[in-house]
C-alpha cells in the first residue's frame, strides 16, 4: 500500500489494483489564529482567498479605483526618505528592510500595525503593492514582520 497525495483532509491510499481509495474521518472543528498574510500587485485581479486586501503604499496607485482595495494603511509604509533612497534598488534591499524594520518600531505606527494584527487574526489579508518586485518590497516585509508578530 501507498500514500498518494489527495484533496486536503481526506487521506487516501493506493490500492494493488492501483485504485486511490479515500478514508473518512470525523472532522473537528478548531478554533485558532490565521497566519495566512499573503503579498500582491494591487494591479492584479482579486482572487476570493485574498480576504482582507490592505493597500501598503505611501501613494496612492495610477489608475486603481477606490473600489479595489478595501483599506489604505499608508501610515506603515516607508517614509519618503526610505522610499526615495532605496529606489527598488535590489543591492539597497538588506539595508532597506533593516531601516523599514526600524520605522516600524516607531510609536506612531503601532495603531495601526495593532490593526493589521488584529486582521491577520481574524482571516486571510492580502498586503497589496504597486512595486513590480514584490519580492523586494515593503509589502513583503511587512508581511514577513506580520507572521512573526502573530
């Protein structure tokens, strides 16, 4: 007998036959804290498992409705300063996320870095960004500090 992979919860085995057979177990509903924070280009469609999609940019994005986002939590963006030095620079990206780490810490922002806690507790966010390298944002950043926080 071997395990295959199946839709999640159901286990399954193969069969000698080579027939996937699924068990069934009682499920049990649990009650625990979501770390599901995701990052995205707020120019991209909404997908329904984004949840809660809160805009991380000091500007807001050309050409982008009110409509698309459903928060604008600009105050957790980088200063301008920040913003303007790192220029999306790659090289700059290690010195950038210790400096927008440390803007973090700043008494004004803890509002509303409580606040995206209190989302990610309560389902699915998605941070959304209009850089092109997500992987070097702010917004990846911020989602990195989010699940840690958690």
């Amino acid at each position: 007998m071997h395990l295959v992979a199946n839709r999640p919860g159901l286990p399954a085995r193969l069969t000698s036959g080579g027939q996937v057979r699924t068990t069934s177990f009682p499920t049990v509903d649990v009650m625990t804290a979501t770390t599901e924070v995701q990052v995205r280009r707020v120019y991209e469609r909404p997908e329904p498992a984004d949840g809660r999609r809160v805009l991380v940019d000091r500007l807001w994005p050309r050409g982008v409705a009110k409509t698309a986002v459903d928060e604008w939590a600009k105050v957790v963006a980088p200063s301008t300063e920040l913003r303007q030095w790192y220029g999306h620079d790659v090289a700059k990206f290690p010195a950038f996320r210790e400096r927008y780490l440390a803007e973090l810490a700043e008494p004004e922002r803890s509002e509303a870095l409580d606040h995206l806690r209190d989302l990610s507790r309560s389902g699915p966010v998605t941070l959304l960004t209009a850089t092109r390298d997500v992987e070097h944002s702010q917004a990846a950043v911020l989602a990195e500090w989010l699940r840690r926080t958690l």
